[in-house]
C-alpha cells in the first residue's frame, strides 16, 4: 500500500480499510502467502462461531413439548428448512445425521460474520483511536478489518473444508476403490483400450472440477461481501466531504443519509442470501458425492 503522501486521502482511507491485523504488521504484499496470519479475521469468525453454537444450544436446552416460544420456533423454522433441503438432495439417510447439521451451522455462521458488514465502518477505527490502540502506525489495533468473509482466507478455507468432505462422503459411500476407479473412468466411459487412453483426460477433468467447485464456492461468498463492503466505504467517504454548513456539503450529506440507509438494507438481503447459497452448496456438493457419474 502506498503511503498517505502518494496518493489522495480518499484512496488512503480505502486503502486503510482493506488491510487485515495481521503478524507482519502492515499490507501483505503476495496474494498467497502462507506465513500471514490475519488475526481480525481469526477473532472475529471464532467469535461468530461461538454464537452460532450458542444460539443452536440454547434453542434446543429450552425446547419443549408445548407451545414453542420465539427462540425454540426461530431454530424450528431453521432446522426445518435446512432437513426438508438435505432431504431433497442427500440421499443417504445416515450421512444427513451429520451434514444437516453442518448446513445449518454453516447457514447460521456465515449470516452472522457477513453481519457484521452491516457494523457503521469507521465505528471500529473510532474506538481505536479513542483508547489508544490504534492511532498510529505500528499501534496494535491501526489496521483492523471487522468483515471475516472479506478477507479471501475465510471462504476459500470453508470451501476447501467442504472440499474435504466430498472426498470422504465420496470414499465412504464407493469406498476407495471405487472413488478412484471414478477418477479414471468419467466422465467419458469407455472399454478396453479406449478406456486406458481416456483415463488421462477423465483424471484431469476430475480435477478440474473438484477444483473449481471449492474455488468458486468461496470467490462466490468473498466477491460479493468484498463488493458490498467497498460500496460501504464510497459511500462513508460522501459524510467524509463534509466541510460546513454549505449546499454542497449539506448535499453530500443527505447523499450519504440516504444511500447508507438504502444499501444497508438492500445489503441485508445479500447478508442472508449468501449465507443460504453457501449452505446450498455444500448440499448439493456432498449430495453428489454420493452419486457416480
């Protein structure tokens, strides 16, 4: 990142935005680069993780036989959904004891890390400088992302999870032999010597597609909370015009009222719709990890 002498002070004020707390202490320089931890990240999805259980627990401790109160019927409707799509698209009854709950999880936990997009974007940067902790350069707390699902690492490491456990539900359910004699014979069956001379391509396709699944399914979630989150920012930067008691000014300042208020509540929609996609995904994706090709 350039520094705030180089480039306009709406540039910088992005730019600052979109660095992570990491153990480097500043932007990281690499799009991969394996020795960078991002702590905000790591805080703040445990965090939700944490209340995502919470609030699955604390349904189920006050479930009762009778009339269901807000909390049980808020987590009926949930479980609900989730077991009528996990009944349609997971065949194996045995294997849905254990991925409807994962989808749920799932659901619950994504909606509430992209949530926390909806948290006013200098309110966090605000606090910091208030007690100290992030002022200045090299202070703990200067760089701070709140936006678990903007930083790359987080969607790309649930997919690569669900990734995972398409190949187990794949080898559990063929068992290995078969899952491997898949890779080599589909999508383009065939016998004898074809068969052989196809298994390459077969193989490679395999390959492909179980790749771009896992990274499709996280650039999908990162792409666009990575989107609503730089909209957030344009338009903190109309308030941030603010000079006075002029027509300009009180312009851009209605502009902000009413452009942060409209995207915030369309940016709702995107908070429980991308949460829904990815549950839906790691359905269909472990759904056909129990069917050949």
């Amino acid at each position: 990142m350039a520094a705030a002498g180089d480039v306009s002070p709406q540039s910088y004020y992005i730019q600052h935005h979109l660095v992570n707390n990491n153990n480097i202490g500043g932007p990281q320089q690499f799009i991969a680069d394996f020795s960078v931890i991002n702590y905000d990240s790591m805080f703040w999805s445990l965090l939700m993780g944490l209340i995502a259980v919470y609030f699955m627990w604390r349904g189920a401790r006050r479930a009762t036989a009778g009339v269901p109160g807000k909390w049980q019927a808020a987590v009926e409707l949930l479980v609900d959904m989730v077991d009528q799509q996990a009944r349609s698209i997971v065949p194996n009854e045995e294997s849905r004891k254990f991925i409807s709950p994962l989808a749920l999880t799932v659901f619950i936990w994504i909606v509430l890390m992209n949530a926390l997009d909806l948290v006013p974007v200098d309110l966090m940067p605000w606090i910091w400088k208030t007690t100290g902790l992030g002022a200045q350069v090299g202070d703990p707390l200067y760089y701070h992302k709140i936006l678990p699902t903007a930083d790359l690492n987080v969607p790309l490491g649930m997919a690569f999870g669900v990734l995972l456990l398409m190949f187990y539900y794949g080898i559990k359910i063929k068992h290995f032999g078969g899952f491997v004699k898949e890779l080599f014979t589909a999508p383009f069956h065939a016998n004898g010597f074809a068969a052989i001379l196809l298994a390459p391509a077969n193989f490679l396709l395999n390959l492909v597609e179980y790749a771009a699944k896992s990274v499709s399914m996280g650039m999908r979630l990162f792409g666009n909370m990575f989107a609503g989150e730089l909209i957030f920012m344009l338009v903190a930067l109309l308030g941030g015009a603010f000079t006075g008691f002029n027509g300009s000014s009180l312009a851009l300042g209605l502009g902000h009222i009413l452009a942060g208020s409209i995207w915030a509540i369309f940016h709702i929609l995107i908070v429980l719709l991308q949460g829904f996609i990815f549950m839906m995904l790691t359905l269909v994706y472990l759904g056909q990890a129990h069917e050949g090709h």
